[in-house]
C-alpha cells in the first residue's frame, strides 16, 4: 500500500514537473517573440535615423558649399562694383607753391 502511495506520489511530482516545464518554455518562447519584436523596430528606427543623418550631412555640404561660393573674394568684388563700391585710391594733394618756399 505505502509502494503504492509512493508510486502515485511521484506520478503527480512528474505531471506537475512536466506542466512546470512546458509553462517555463511557453513563457520564454513569448519573451524570444517580445524581444524579437522590439529589436526590429529599434532596427527599423535606426535606419530611418542613419538615412535622415545622410540626407542631413548632405544639405550641410550643399549649404558649405554656397556660403563658399557666396563669400568667395570675386563674387563679394562683383557685388561691390554692382553696389557702386569701387577700388580704393589714394590721392596726393600738392601745393604748388611748395617748392618754392
């Protein structure tokens, strides 16, 4: 009787262990799926960043590239003539009567 008490006993350990493993395998196939999941947004988010960096880095240079051409020294010597700005000159204002005294 007490075999059979024990047999039974370690037959609802075993059923119990059993059910234990399946539910732990259950919740870690969900937290593989979650994390899944959470990685290929993030992936996706990364890329959408990286590509707005290249769009951005490449407006930057454009940007460079025009403030150079815009304050390059012929271009700023052609808005000044077209502003009526002109060549410095340097005038010498004699006395004529200065080399006789």
């Amino acid at each position: 009787m007490f075999l059979k008490e024990n047999k039974m006993n370690y037959n609802n350990i075993a059923k119990k262990l059993n059910i234990l493993f399946v539910v732990l395998v259950a919740i870690a196939v969900c937290a593989n799926l979650y994390m899944s999941d959470k990685a290929s947004t993030a992936g996706n988010a990364l890329s959408e960043l990286e590509s707005r960096v290249k769009a951005l880095s490449l407006e930057n240079e454009n940007l460079e590239n025009k403030y150079a051409v815009a304050s390059s020294m012929s271009n700023l010597t052609k808005l000044a003539f077209e502003n009526g700005f002109t060549d410095s000159q340097s005038e010498f204002y004699t006395s004529p009567d200065l080399a006789l005294r």
